[in-house]
RNA sequence: GGUCUGGUAGUUUAGUUGGUUAGAAUGCUGCCCUGUCACGGCGGAGGUCGUGGGUUCGAGUCCCAUCCAGACCGCCA
C-alpha cells in the first residue's frame, strides 16, 4: 500500500497514528541537527521531520533529495512544538521512521510554486508539471464541479446526454473547418464539427426531447486570449418551446451553477434588445457592472461651424464621473487610445466641468459656455464631471465608443471581480450584410427562425428581419447563444436562397436536415455555452480561458509540449493521396 | 492578411548617448546551523545577449531580414 493518508487530511486528532504518505518533495529545510520536508500530493502540504539524533542513516539519505522526489515516508503523526497557522496541516507534521524514493527528479525548470517564476512558454512546454502548481490544479477542479453541476441541473430537468460525431460533413456557413482526409474515399474529407447543431436538431426530429452534450468544437480559425481552435460547449436542444421556455430553462442552469460552485445567488437576469445594446452600449454584449450608457448628441451639437460634428453622422458622449480635474496627460492617453488603428477614432472631444459650474472644453473655439451647459445637461452631468464625445459613422463611432466606456470602466476601477451582472440579449437581427461575398449572410447559423411579424421583411430589407435568437451576457462576455430553430422545409428552403445558396447546393449541403423536416419535426430551440468561458467566468471572473484547459494550443494553434501540428509519415501521406 | 510589444545565466529580469571584465534576484551547488515553514549565514559554478547579415575603430545597445512568444484588428454562423 503505498498511502494511508493523503497530504491534505491529518489533523491534531491524528496524533499518535502510524501512516504511510506518498507525495513529491516541495521543498527541504535542512538546518544542519534538524531536517524538515514538505510533502506535496493533490490535496495539500504535510511537513515531514526527521532528527539525525534518532535516526542519523534517514537523515543522511533525505539530505541528498531534491525539488519533486517522489517518496513514500512511514511515521508517527505528532504535534509540532511550533505550529504554523498558515498550512490546514500546520500542527501537526509526521515523524518519519521510513522513507522510500519512488523515483527521482531532475531540477525542474521552474518552480512548481503558487507564484511560479516560470513564463508562460515554459509552463506550456511543461504543462505536467504546470499542472502540479496549486493554481492551475484548482482551476481544473473547478472545472470539473461546474461540469459536475451542469450535469446535475440537465439531469434534473430530464435532459438526455446524447453523443453526436466528431468526422462529419464540411459545410460553406459559418467558421473554416478542420479537415480530416479519409483513406477508404480517397480525396474526400470528413470536417470535425464546429457544433453538433444539425444532430441536436435531428435529434428533436427522432423524439428525444430534451438533449444536451459537453462536447467538443472545433474551428480554424484565427485565435485570441479567449479562444482556442478546439473548444467546449454545453450544447443543449429542447422540443415543443418557444423562447420564453428557453430563456428560463437556462437562466436556471446558470443561477444553478453560480449558486453549486460559488455559493452565489444570481439576481433574475434583465433583458434588453440587440438596438439597445447597441444604443447604449456600443455593443452587442454590454458590461452592466457599470452605467455610463452611450449618449447620442449628434443634433445638438450641430450648428456651430464644427466641421466635425457638422457633418458626422453619429455624435456620442459618456460622463465620467467625478473626473473633471483629468490633466492634460489623462486626456492625452485617451485620444491616443481611441486613435490607435484598432480603435480607429478621429480624435476625443473632452468638455470639462468644472466644480464651480464653469465648462471647459477641447472646442471652446466653436462653442459658448452656455452651449456646453446645453450639452452637460442633455448628458445629466454634474459638476465635477468628464463628458467624453466621439463622432463618425454611426456603427463605428458607437464600437469606439463601447471600447472607450470599458477602458473608463478600467481606470475607474468599476469593472470589480466579484460583481456578476448578466443579461439576455434579445431579438437579433436575422441577417447581416457580407460586404466581401455581396449577400447576405445568417447572424447566428442559418437553422435560426424569425420574428412571424417580419417575414414581409424576407423580400424587400432583409437586414430587418430580427430573429428569435438570444445571448447570455455576463460581465461583457458572450457566455451562451441561442435560438428558436427552424422546423420547416419550406422556411428553411427559404433561408437557403436568402443567403444566396441556390435550391440544388441547399439539397447537397442540407439535404438530410431538409428531408427530416419533411417528417414531422417539433417547434424545438436551444442554446451552446461556452464552457471554457464559463468556468473561467464562474470561479476567476477572467476574460482568460487557457488556464482551465489542461493542454492548451498557443497563440498560434500550436502544441507546444507535443509540438503540433507536425509533418506526417510519407506511407501515410500515400495511404491518403496526399502529396 | 495586418498592427504593436518582447526575446540577455536553469528561471525572472537590469543594462544610460554605441565604449573597460554584461549586473541582480531566484534556482543549482559546497560548507556551517536543533524548530524551520519564502529558514538563516558564508562561499562557488553558471552568459554564442533568439538567429543571420549590415553600419562602426568598437554593437546586448543602431539598421535590415528571419525565427519564437504574447496582445490586438481582420476573422470567429
């Protein structure tokens, strides 16, 4: 038996008892007539202690022990003469009888400690050993409990767990695909799903009802911070519902998991739509931790030779609060900010005002003192406040606009961790304009219904038709999409052809979830979380997902540890008809 | 496809206007140390300054190219 006990569990009632631990050596302290070491595993630290006097041939080998040993030490769990209240274990430590290397270890390459001094290259490279770091093996385990209360909260709503394939079929919508040759269909390719969505749907088609997965997606495209080429969701189907159905179910299994992992209470989510988002927003994914909505002034401030404003389409102003006394260094970060090409704003407009009622402004030149108080009081702002204003096209200047309010949010310290302010957004436009391909294009996937009321639209302005599709929005994270599908052919066929597939590629691409629709298939919907994003959200509120995957791709999809993707065989290249 | 930041000891990094032997911390290592827990004290080893080219009397430092890493834009139904 190589353990009694775990490193985590003896306490002071332990005292007295002969156990055997095994573990890694975090760390020796050797001082000389006395010899401490901390013994790792999984579940904690416990501090083993061994006295020359007594057991001088023990002490001899330990000494020569180094970082990440594995051993497995006999002993009597006794009380420290100095406890030490920091560690869970820290009054007690085991008296070591007998040790037992297990196997050795090189130095590793950085220190497998909270506050490592590896970088982020190394602790890829190493991943096995990132992994023993107090840190990353907490964030795995959380990930398993909201895994775990997912599961518990679908199963309590009678949600079958479903496995859908992985070599499927390439499709033109939506994200590139990963391609998988096949060698018994040479020069044909099965595609790795970017989402189970047309088997979730055929799956409402077959009766199961209700259905959910945590599965794997895949998509090539280019990554970020937050996403990864191979990805999880909880991807989740109902039949018989309609959006309200929907929006309840899973604001549910949110509160459910936020409630199971974190102990915290989720208040009921507010909705809003996808223009007001966007109206005061900037952004179809707001951040509600803080206010500061987007304030449209682009008439008011026309009329005084401002050329800017004059001709802008779109003119807005956030207040900051209480930041009228911003120095001119302040003011000058924020203009470079916006005008950074990936911003892309024309310059910031800044009106101060000032505690004593007077307005200061960067166009004072075009603008009377009582045109600013015009303009403070259209934006409710009180003196001692900062009104920022950008101007341009509308769609543009409001993206700007959103990416300054965050960065305010930022600086203001509004943006607090421990705040969790989700919403639904709502009512989707259906379509929008792919300016490269000249068509349209779905919004969400192409399965997505529409408004009953803006089916007129179809023809004539497609870009108005609002679909039944909704979003979880938490902190400003996308956490889940969704929507009331599609469960007819016509209506489906009609989607096709709107989104400039022609009757027969619809038939080749979409043949079989066209078929299916011909034999009764359920008014059904659903939504995919993104897990990753979810478990990052819920236990670290970060905006980070690569350390709640246990092996992630780099920036540039690449394996560091494995170093993949990496050239193949030559006979396997033939067997494929490659070259 | 594009923009930006970085690459110096095992690791994290400092390095001024281009000028003597590239400095520190940590890790590693030797000796000392009987209650440590980031133990402590004294000593030691450890560097092709990512790579290639160029400018210069002289390059870690300036220029060009390239590789790697990270962030972002495009992209991601």
């Amino acid at each position: 038996m190589y353990r009694t006990h775990n490193c985590g569990e003896l306490r002071l009632t332990d005292a007295g008892k002969t156990v055997t631990l095994s573990g890694w050596i975090q760390r020796i302290r050797d001082l000389g007539g006395l010899l401490f070491i901390d013994l790792r595993d999984r579940y904690g630290v416990t501090q083993l202690f061994i006295n020359p006097e007594q057991h001088n041939a023990l002490y001899q080998q330990a000494k020569a022990y180094g970082r990440e040993f594995v051993i497995q030490v006999i002993g009597k769990v006794s009380e420290r003469s100095s406890r030490n209240p920091n560690m869970v274990t820290g009054d007690i430590e085991v008296i070591a009888s007998d040790i037992n290397l297990l196997n050795a270890s090189i130095t590793p390459p950085f220190t497998i400690e909270d506050d490592t001094d590896g970088g982020d290259d190394l602790r890829m490279q190493y991943r096995y050993l990132d992994i023993r770091r107090d840190p990353v093996r907490k964030n795995l385990l959380a990930r398993h409990q909201v895994a775990r209360a997912v599961r518990e909260y679908m199963d309590g709503k009678g949600f079958v767990d479903v496995e859908t394939p992985f070599l499927i079929k390439s499709t033109p919508e939506g994200a590139r695909d990963f391609v998988v040759p096949s060698r018994l269909n040479e020069g044909q390719f099965y595609a790795l799903p970017q989402s189970p969505q047309t088997f979730k749907q055929l799956l409402m088609v077959a009766g199961m009802d209700r259905y959910y997965q945590i599965v794997r997606c895949f998509r090539d495209e280019d990554l970020r911070a937050d996403r990864q080429p191979e990805f999880t969701q909880i991807d989740c189907e109902m039949a018989f519902v309609d959006q309200e159905d929907v929006l309840n179910m899973f604001e549910g299994m949110v509160k459910h998991v936020f409630k199971s992992v974190r102990g915290i209470n989720l208040s009921d989510f507010p909705r809003m739509s996808y223009a007001d988002a966007l109206k005061y927003y900037g952004n179809d994914k707001p951040d509600l931790r803080f206010g500061m909505q987007l304030i449209e002034i682009t008439e008011i401030v026309k009329g005084r030779n401002f050329k800017v404003f004059d001709d802008a389409e779109y003119t807005a102003a956030i207040v900051a609060e209480n930041c009228s006394e911003y120095t001119r260094k302040h003011l000058d970060e924020l203009t470079e900010f916006v005008k950074r090409p990936q911003i892309g704003a024309g310059g910031l407009v800044y009106i101060r005002c000032a505690t004593d009622g007077t307005y200061k402004s960067s166009v004072d030149k075009f603008y009377t003192q009582d045109d600013l108080k015009n303009i403070a009081a259209h934006c409710a702002c009180k003196p001692g406040d900062l009104i920022l204003i950008l101007s341009g096209k509308q769609h543009k200047t409001r993206k700007a606009m959103s990416e300054l309010r965050l960065e305010m949010g930022n600086r203001l310290g509004l943006r607090r961790k421990e705040d969790y302010k989700p919403l639904w957004v709502l009512d989707f436009p259906l379509l929008e304009w792919d300016e490269d391909d000249k068509r349209w294009n779905a919004m969400h996937h192409p399965f997505t219904s529409w408004k009953p009321e803006d089916e007129s639209l179809m023809t004539d302005n497609p870009g108005a038709v609002r679909a039944n599709a909704y979003d979880v929005v938490i902190n400003g994270v996308e956490l889940a999409s969704g929507s009331i599908r599609i469960h007819n052919r016509a209506k489906q066929e009609l989607m096709f052809r709107t989104i400039g597939l022609t009757d027969d590629e619809a038939r080749y691409k979409f043949g079989f979830i066209l078929n299916a629709f011909e034999y009764g298939a359920p008014p059904h919907g659903g939504i995919a979380f993104g897990f990753d994003r979810f478990c990052s959200i819920v236990t670290a509120n970060l905006d980070y997902i690569r350390d709640f995957i246990a092996f992630p791709k780099n920036n540039a999809g690449r394996d560091v540890m494995l170093d993949a993707p990496s050239d193949i065989d030559l006979r396997l290249k033939n067997d494929l008809g490659l070259k």
